[in-house]
C-alpha cells in the first residue's frame, strides 16, 4: 500500500510539471507571438510614440500666451535699445549727460596743478585739438583724435585720463612712452578762449604728480582726483554713442590706423556695447521668460520636467525668431524707403534698430533648443518603447 501511495505521488507530480511546461510553452508562444507582432509593427508603434511626444509637448492656451508676451518684450527691448543708442553729433551728445552745464576754457593754474573749480569748469584737457599743427601730432577731429589721446581709450582712459584731467595735460600715443602736453587756454584769431596745447609735458611727471595728489595732499589732492575720476566717467558715457563714438579698447595706442579701419567697419566701443546690450538683454528676458513659465508646472500632467521644459525651450525659441524676423524686416522695410527717397539720415537711423546681438541669441536659441528637444525626445521614445517590449504598457 505505501509502494502504491509512493507511485501515485510520482505520476500526479509528472503531470503537474507536464501540466507547468506546457503552461509556460503557451505563454512563451504567447510571447513570441506578441514580440514578433511588436518587430512587425515597430515603425507604426514608433510613430505613434512620437505622435504622442508631439502631443504632450505642444503649446496650449497658456503656453500661447508666454509666447506673446515673450515676443512683445524683445520688440520693447528691440525699440527702446536701438531710441537710446542714435548717434548725434558731439555736442548733443554731451548735454544729454551733462545737461545744461556749460565748460569754458578758463586755465590759470601752475603746471600740473589745476584747482578742484578750474576741473568743474573746464572741459576735458585731452579734447583739446587748437595748437596741435605747433606739435606736428596729426590729431586732427573725430575719431582720429580719439584714437591718439588716451583720455579716450575706453579703458586706459580710467588711467590717462583721469591724470590728465587733475594736471591739465594731454597724453598722446605713440612708438615708445606716451607723449604729453600741457593744455592752457589760448585766443583764437577772433579772440574767443579755448583750450589750447601749449607745451610739451613729462609723461613721468603726470603720474608723479596724480599720485602725489593721491597719495600726499590730504583731503584736497583726494578730491581733485576723485572729481577727475568723475569728469573722465561722464566724457566717456557722452562720446560713446555720438557721430565718432570711441575706439576699441587697446588697440590704438599699439596702432590708431587698425582702430580707425575697424571703426570704418562699424567695430568701435558704442557698436561693440551695443551689440553686448542687445545679447544681454534677450538672455535676460528668455530667462524671466522660463522662470515664470515653469511656476507653472504640474507633475501630474507632465511625466517629468524636462517634458516640461521642451514646451519653455519651445516658446523661447518661437519668440526669438519672430521678434528677430519683425525686426529685420522693419528696419529693411524703413532702409529701403531712405534709400528710396535718397535720405541717407532715414537709413542711417533705420539701420541703428537692427537688432544684431538679438540675433545671434536667436541663432544659438534654435541650436540649442532643438538640440535639447531631440535628446528629450530620443529619451522620451527610447523608455516608452522599452516598456511596450517588456510589456509594462
């Protein structure tokens, strides 16, 4: 009886693993079946896949408003950038700084040593250009003559011309040490004052001198080179966006010809700022942009962030290059009717609105936007297709 039991167990256990191969055969064709079905279909599923990032991504209502209003606020910055940097003609743009204040050359003071009233009321000693023909320096007006004298180089002008302006002297730049000359006030032939080079100056003593000030005279020798310092900030924020502007910085104490090339080129300190404004202020908005636009993310519509931030990037872009394209074709738009009418002011004028630094933000937003949208997308079709495989959707 107990050999029979043994027996029966054995027969019943053989059935019961025949009975779990052929379940587990049935479900292994099961899937195959349904994996063969998925390699037959994988180009279907994949567009569907993608027919879905397509769908999850697009702009809705609110994503339609963040595009206006992004692309409403590069045409503000567009307009208000390309009002405020017009060129005018030197004398304008100096009373749009300094206001009514008027400067008459009106030097008494011993070398190297104008008082605090003479720096307040005279203009700058370096803009000095009567009596150049005396020393052969060839400063002529312009941008030439902002090319030689130092006081004028956007950056070494916080130096020379800060010393210049509390010795009364002009440096000019040259092969070797930097020539300077001491600035008076002279009579033109119909008698009128102005500031007039008078004789040749010691490069070596316009620094002694300006650190002594600094550094030796107290409270007095302080305040004259701290109204210096002023007066030179307030004569390079006048020059930059008048008819000449300023060189590039550096380059032409090595050689003024190169400067003046490139300014023929429009390579000067105004259009170079410009250009730097116009790049920064459209990172600057695409920024605001994004941080408000991603208040308004909800995880359970979105199945993570970076889902989320394809439709930012995408607003981003779609607002550059609208912005970008009005812009462009207004200003040819407003070129073509100056040309047209033969008003060269009209094209001049047209062409200070195009928005260059807006454009190659705009260039980098469509490279590196669609950059990041395929490698979201190839991620986004990579796991979902996983998943269809595994079979976990």
């Amino acid at each position: 009886m107990r050999k029979y039991d043994e027996l029966k167990k054995k027969k019943e256990d053989a059935i019961s693993d025949i009975k779990i191969r052929t379940n587990n055969i049935q479900k292994l064709g099961t899937e195959s079946k349904r994996v063969a079905e998925i390699s037959k279909n994988v180009n279907i599923i994949i567009t569907n896949l993608d027919r879905q990032f397509e769908q999850a991504t697009k702009l809705d209502g609110i994503d339609i408003t963040f595009l206006f209003f992004a692309t409403a606020l590069q045409c503000v910055r567009q307009y208000i950038i390309g009002t405020i940097t017009q060129r005018t003609d030197d004398k304008t743009a100096a009373k749009k700084i300094k206001g009514n204040e008027k400067e008459q050359s009106n030097r008494s003071h011993q070398l190297y040593k104008p008082s605090l009233e003479e720096i307040f009321t005279n203009p700058v000693p370096f803009d000095a250009m009567f009596g150049s023909k005396d020393f052969n320096l060839g400063i002529g007006g312009g941008f030439t003559h902002r090319a030689k004298t130092l006081g004028h180089d956007p950056i070494l002008g916080w130096i020379f011309g800060t010393m210049n302006i509390a010795t009364s002297t002009m440096t000019v730049a040259g092969l070797g040490l930097p020539k300077s000359y001491h600035i008076k006030t002279g009579k033109t032939a119909r008698g009128d004052a102005r500031d007039k080079i008078h004789s040749n100056a010691d490069t070596l003593k316009v620094f002694a001198y300006s650190k002594s000030k600094l550094m030796d005279e107290g409270k007095k020798g302080k305040e004259i080179i701290g109204a210096s310092l002023i007066k030179e900030a307030l004569h390079l924020k006048s020059d930059l966006y008048s008819t000449a502007s300023l060189p590039l910085p550096l380059i032409s104490p090595i050689s003024v010809e190169f400067a003046r090339k490139l300014a023929t080129y429009g390579l000067d300190m105004g259009n170079t700022l410009k250009v730097g404004n116009q790049a920064g202020y459209a990172v600057l908005i695409n920024s605001l942009v994004a941080m408000i636009h991603g208040l308004f993310y909800d995880e359970s519509k979105y199945s993570s962030w970076n889902m989320f931030s394809v439709k930012t990037r995408k607003i981003l872009s779609y607002s550059n290059v609208l912005a970008t394209t009005s812009n462009v074709i207004a200003v040819a738009i407003a070129s073509g009717i100056g040309v047209f009418t033969e008003n060269p002011e009209m094209v001049k004028k047209s062409l200070n609105y195009l928005d260059i630094g807006g454009i190659l933000v705009t260039i980098y937003r469509l490279v590196n936007d669609h950059k990041f949208i395929e490698e979201v997308k190839q991620e986004f079709l990579e796991q979902e297709f996983y998943n269809i495989v595994m079979g976990e959707s």
